[in-house]
C-alpha cells in the first residue's frame, strides 16, 4: 500500500478525528489558511511525515518561503495522486487540442490550394481556346498545368504526411488518455477498481436494471479481524493479505460482475443481469477457496493462520437507491460479523419506503 493509500484509509477510520486534528495543528504552525487545499496537504503530511510532501513543505518552511495559494496549487499537482492525474488529463487534453488543431490548418491550406488549381484549370481551358493556333501560347498554357498540377501532388504528399503523422499522435494520445483513464478508477494494492470506479459503475448498473426491467445484487465482503491481524504482523503483510483476498475475488467475480476495493479491507460487487441470481454461489466461492488457504508472511515463512472474510449481500427491488442497496448489503454484513464470521447472509426484502 502506498502511502498516499494509507492516508486515504486512515481518513476513513477511526484514525480520521485524530489526524484531522493534527493536520490543524501543523497547518496553524506553519501559518497557512485552513483552505480545503492546504487541509488535504497537511493531511497526508499528518499521515505520513517522512513521506515526499512533507519533506518539500519543511524545506520551503526552512527556508522562509510563504505557502501562497499558488505554491499549494503546485506542492498538490506534484505530490496528490488525484491532482497529479488531473494535470495529466489537462496536458494530454490540450496536446490533443493543438494537434487537431494543426490538422485543421492544414486541411484548410489544402481545400484552398485545391480552390487555386481549379481556377487554373479553368483557366487554362479558356487560353487553350484560343490559342489554337498558337503553338508557343499552347505550350505556356501546358506549362502552367504541369507546374500547378506538380505543386497540388506535393502539397497532397505533404498533408498525406502530416495527417499520418497526426494520426499516430492522436493515437498515442489517446492510449495515454486510456492510461491516465485506468489509473484514476483503478486501486493501486490490488488493481482492482477504486471506490470511484465502483460508485460510477453502480449507479451505471441502476440505471440500466431500471431500462431493462432486470435484476441487480449488490455484494459486501470484509476480512475478518483485519485490524488485529494488521497490528500483530505490521502494514507490509497485511497489504499481501488485501491482495491476496482481491486476487481471488477478481477471479471469482470476473466480468459481467464488477469487483473493487471498496475501502482499507472491505470489497464490494455488482452482480447485473441474470449474474445476480449467482451471488451466492460466487460468494460461497470466494469464502471457502479464502478460508482453505493457508498463508505464509513472504519475509520469514512464518505462518500466518487462517484468513477469512464476511460477506453480506442484497437483491435489490425495482426502483430501489445505490444508498439503501448499500444499507441493505451492509447490515447483511454485520449480521455476519454478529454470527461469528467466515460466512454470507443475505439481506431481508425491504420496506416499499426505502425503494424510490
């Protein structure tokens, strides 16, 4: 897990309120404006004080730089994984615009010169008329036509070029696009989609249960005891834990299903379509081939006991929210934590009122 991970987890636990506070506490120092900018900052300063950022803010405290608006503007484009991305959407996004740009232009010069050698088709028909008699007005006229027609096959050769050569520039910037694309809405531990990706997708999913009058279950899971596990062992081998349990809930839950990292040690799935009737199936699969497994610590073979996780999931009524679908799968959650854990249960029908 990076360390801009673990800050991400960290604000979405009990860690939060306290290193919340302490980002206060370190911007009020370094005399900043408490701007929803600078908090993020100071925030994953607070949780990771060794990291690059809080190196960087140190050296221009040192030094006696002020942290002005623009200065967190770049400390964040340098150093936030979101900002970072969305400088790389703006720069590829503005690259493309320029290319495009220059293949307009240069479309443009074409259909003009194009425009110029009619009008010396046209006239050159005409000064062939009349000088028929002519042999040396004739030859002049054919002169004209081959030069005209000459410099129209260069100019053609030339933007053949050019719009080849934008073609594979475009193509490029559109992998990157694709790449930057994969990188936002994919978790970096365990390359599975991020909270982000999986919000989108689910809301994506209702909308198309509601079109087409299908069904759609929605999956909870979560390595029990994590929290134990990760103080005994250290971060490192409960990070080989996480990828572990996403390794086999990818396999498990392979596309149509849509699996991601929904949180820290919590998964979620979208089971669309008739997939939804094999909820229990795939998630009786991923329990078991979890629970049969017995893990070693990479670093010193040392055995690191059973792993297991609690599921709970929810067949979702027509017209029902993402947000009581999620209530729904989460209590189904806690109901299995609540009978011992290491197993699946499903959530209850609900009332009418929570549908929409």
């Amino acid at each position: 897990m990076t360390p801009q991970d673990k800050v991400e987890s960290a604000i979405r636990g009990p860690q939060s309120y306290p290193l919340a506070k302490y980002a206060l506490e370190l911007m009020e120092r370094a005399k900043v404006w408490p701007t929803p900018l600078n908090f993020e900052l100071w925030l994953h300063v607070a949780g990771d004080s060794q990291g690059d950022l809080a190196a960087e803010i140190d050296r221009l405290l040192a030094a006696g730089s002020s942290i002005t608006e623009e200065v967190s503007e770049e400390l964040a484009t340098r150093y936030l994984p979101k900002q970072r991305l969305n400088e790389e959407i703006r720069d590829t996004g503005d690259q493309l615009s320029r290319e495009l740009s220059s293949v307009s232009d240069a479309i443009r010069m074409a259909k003009q010169n194009h425009e110029v050698f009619g009008r010396t088709l046209a006239t050159a028909g005409a000064d062939i008329d009349a000088a028929l008699s002519d042999p040396d007005a004739i030859r002049a006229t054919v002169g004209r036509l081959a030069n005209a027609t000459r410099t129209v096959h260069e100019q053609n050769t030339a933007l053949e070029r050019r719009l080849a050569d934008s073609t594979a520039e475009v193509g490029r910037l559109k992998e990157h696009l694709e790449q930057v694309r994969r990188d936002a809405t994919t978790d970096s531990l365990t390359n599975l989609a991020n909270r982000k990706a999986f919000d989108d997708e689910l809301e994506k999913a209702l909308a198309e249960a509601d079109a087409g009058g299908e069904a759609l279950a929605l999956a909870v899971l979560d390595i029990d005891h994590f929290k134990h596990f990760n103080d005994s062992w250290g971060h490192q081998t409960g990070d080989q834990v996480i990828r572990f349990v996403a390794s086999v809930i990818g396999r498990a839950a392979a596309p149509p299903s849509f699996a991601a990292r929904y949180g820290g040690e919590e998964f979620a799935i979208i089971f669309p379509g008739e997939h939804a009737k094999l909820a229990p199936r795939v998630l009786e699969e991923i329990r078991g081939e979890i629970a049969s497994r017995a893990l070693k610590r990479r670093s010193t073979n040392d055995d690191l006991g059973q792993i297991t996780i609690s599921g709970g999931y929810a067949l979702r009524v027509p017209g029902e929210t993402a947000e009581f679908l999620m209530e729904r799968a989460d209590a189904a959650l806690y109901t299995s934590k609540r009978l011992g854990r290491n197993r699946n249960t499903k959530s209850e029908t609900p009332p009418k009122s929570k549908a929409a």
